[in-house]
C-alpha cells in the first residue's frame, strides 16, 4: 500500500463492483470503491431482472453460471455473515428454454453434461402437460408488431429443456448492498456520490484517483466496473485503444404485468426463455410477471451516445412488442393498455460476453460489457478478477500466459483469457442478451 492511499481502488458500487470488492478485501487489500451515484447497486443493477440461468453458449458461460448458482444458493456462507439491511434471496422456480436457431439447444446441452447441470428434454407434448399455460406454437423468427407477418399462423411446435435449478434473486440491489457489507467487514471502504474525474499514471503504471477538486488519492491498482460508464472510465486512463473488443451503453426496458391465472403456485412462475418469440419472462415475489426482450433480429437497439440522458420510463411500442409476443406464448394473459415497467441501461460488449482482464496500462484492470448477462455470475466474479489481479501483481502476462482459474464450489477450470479485451469476436456468441 502506499501512503495515505489503498492498495486498490474500484470505480462502481454495482453488484460486480461490490463483489470485486469483496473478493479483493478478503484477499488483504486495502480498498475503496468509488460511485457517482449515491448507493450500492443503484445504477444498471437495479434494473436487472437477476434471471439465475445456466444457457450460455460457452462453457466458461456455463461453468461461471453454475459455480455461482451454487454460491447464491449458499448466499450468506458465500459472504461470510448477515447484512443489517437484510438478505437478498434466491427464490428458485426453474425454467424452461425454448428451441429456437438462435441458441444452438445441442451445443448448450453438451456444455450442461460437462458441467454437471440437471434438466430434461421436453419436446411440444410435454410442454404441453407440464405447463399447461404455454402453447408450444412455432413463431420463428420473431416479428415486429407492425410485420403483416406477425399475426400469422404458427409454423409446427417447439420443444425445449427444462431445468430444475433456474430461478431469480428477489432483489438485485440489496444483493449488491449484502456485497458491499461483506467488503466492509474485510475493511473495504465505500465513497458515493463521489465520481472520479482523473486517472493518474507515470510511466506507464497507475498511481491514483481524483475525485473532483480533491487532492489525488495514491493507489497502485484501479478497476474499472462503472457499468454503462465503464468507456468513459477506460477513455480517463488512456487505454482504449488497447481494446479489439468494446462496449457501449444500450437502452432497453423490462415490463411487468398480471401472471395469468393459475399460472405457478405460491408466485414460482417458472422463468421461460424464449427465443422463439423474442422473449423471456419470469414471476415477481407480488404474483406479476417480469418481461424482457432478447434482442431479436427485428428489433432495433436503442445504442445512446450519454448514459446519463435516457428515457427511464417504459415506452408504448416496446411494451407492446414484448407483452404482446408473451401473449402469443400465453394465450391467457391479459395485456393491459398502458406500459408499466422500467427503462434501464446496458453495458454492451461487442459480441455480449463481458471483458475481465488487465490492459496494457500496469495496475488498470477492467470488469465491463457485463450488463443483461453477468447479474447471475456477480458472485464469482470478484474471484475471477482478484485471480487475475494477483497474477499481474506477481509478473505473469496475462495476454501471453492466461490465467486458468479453478472454481472453488464445482471444481471446474475455466479459461480466464475467454473473457480477454484483445480476443476476436467469440463466434460461439449468440450476440445477445443471453451470451
């Protein structure tokens, strides 16, 4: 540590900041996390809907999907004690994915086997009997509202797999706060409102943080997690030039409206992936259903040029998109007439898979492009940078020899380099909210 500084110095208080955090305190640093806003998670994390699933379509996807499954299953163990503010739970409800050629079903199963994930193949006729609310009708390719096509006769059924162990977390901020509680019992300290301005660095090596007019605080190592601000951030230390994958803000919303009748029992509407249609959709804790969309073909994406000057609330035409393709998969539930919901902000990678890794500026590392995918694997992310972090600190090149990492719980090797700023385009992508 240097004087009157910290060893590390995280920039975002969201649910992957607060597990860096975390991950890094209980390692022995010294750190202190910097927000611009004024509370953990109050940024792109509350605007999750903290879907807990596997269906990646790489295995480092799955196995950081499963590994941290298991640690939001174990949440207060995994934090080592209680938040005074409460506890966020895992409420598991499992969950369908419908076949669509937009997620390859077979590659994604084969990387369950690997893993160890249970789930059962279900072709239309199953559907059918063990969620009766769901019509199996094939859509393909999702369809704009206004597409004469939309409306449509199906095209034959779908069948898909189910999987016993999805679920969501009941509230994404809170579980960003139960982070940061378990940081600041390690000694990690937390500034909010409290944007940093400049990134210092000699010689090629980071050597602190300004907030504001405030004199500069030393610090060897700096993390961007800033979310939807992460591009700004790397613009403040100089290095995006240094990336051959970037990130974006991206606009979407999440709507929320009355489940159908008798669909779930005691509020475990099981969370539906549906690529069919463009959509998934899962319960709330009050009986409602949360709806988002999966960036279908047909539908534009809303990229902003400022994060900070976006339309927070749910819009017509994408509520109508969204609940109305829901209706055609449940053709029991009601589709109010006016839009209720939320208007959120994406960190968007290039090819949807976030980057985690160190630039070529010693001591800048990065966590970003984790927005709309990486909620679930907040958990174990910490550890994925923590490990990267102390490889650096020790002399090992990350770009030239990558960290393999081990993961505690499920005891699988996970290529660290997947996640790298220099790699191509990852083909394997499904370039969309489901990774």
């Amino acid at each position: 540590m240097q004087q009157n500084g910290y060893d590390a110095a995280i920039i975002g208080a969201g649910v992957i900041g607060c597990s860096i955090a975390y991950a890094l305190a209980r390692d022995g640093y010294r750190v202190c996390v910097y927000d611009r806003g004024g509370a953990a998670g109050n940024g792109s994390t509350s605007a999750s809907s903290a879907n807990i699933r596997f269906n990646y379509s790489t295995w480092e996807g799955v196995a950081t999907a499963w590994e941290s499954f298991v640690l939001w299953d174990d949440w207060t163990n995994h934090l080592g004690g209680v938040d005074e503010a409460g506890m966020a739970r895992f409420i598991k409800t499992g969950g369908v994915v419908l076949d669509s050629p937009d997620q390859d079903s077979e590659r994604v199963l084969a990387l369950f086997d690997r893993a160890g994930i249970p789930y059962e193949r279900w072709d239309a006729a199953d559907i059918r009997s063990r969620l009766p609310v769901l019509d199996p009708s094939r859509y393909y390719p999702p369809k704009q509202i206004g597409d004469p096509e939309f409306w449509d006769d199906p095209q034959g059924e779908v069948g898909g797999y189910w999987v016993p162990d999805n679920g969501f977390v009941d509230d994404p901020a809170l579980a960003a706060h139960n982070l940061m509680s378990a940081a600041r019992r390690h000694g990690a300290e937390f500034r909010f409102n409290a944007p940093v301005t400049a990134i210092r660095r000699e010689d090629g090596a980071i050597t602190g943080v300004q907030i504001k007019d405030e004199p500069t605080v030393p610090v060897s190592v700096v993390v961007n997690a800033a979310g939807p601000h992460s591009a700004v951030v790397n613009a403040l230390a100089g290095v995006i030039d240094d990336f051959n994958v970037g990130t974006r803000p991206m606009r979407q919303e999440v709507h929320q409206v009355p489940a159908p009748p008798g669909f779930g029992s005691n509020h475990l509407v099981p969370l539906v992936g549906d690529l069919d249609l463009g959509t998934y959709f899962r319960g709330t804790p009050n009986g409602d259903l949360l709806i988002g969309g999966t960036e279908p073909a047909c539908d534009p994406m809303e990229w902003l040029d400022d994060p900070d000057e976006y339309n927070h609330k749910p819009t017509q035409g994408v509520f109508d998109a969204q609940v109305i393709r829901t209706a055609r998969r449940l053709p029991s539930l009601a589709v109010p007439n006016a839009p209720r919901g939320i208007g959120g902000v994406y960190d968007v990678s290039d090819d949807w898979i976030p980057i985690y890794d160190k630039t070529s500026l010693s001591g800048y590392f990065v966590a970003i492009g984790t927005s709309g995918n990486q909620f679930k694997n907040a958990p174990i992310v910490g550890d994925l940078l923590a490990s990267i972090i102390a490889a650096s600190r020790q002399g090992r090149d990350h770009d030239t020899d990558p960290v393999q990492l081990t993961l505690p719980r499920t005891g699988h090797t996970i290529d660290l380099a997947h996640y790298s700023r220099k790699r191509k385009f990852n083909q394997d992508s499904s370039f969309s909210v489901m990774g």
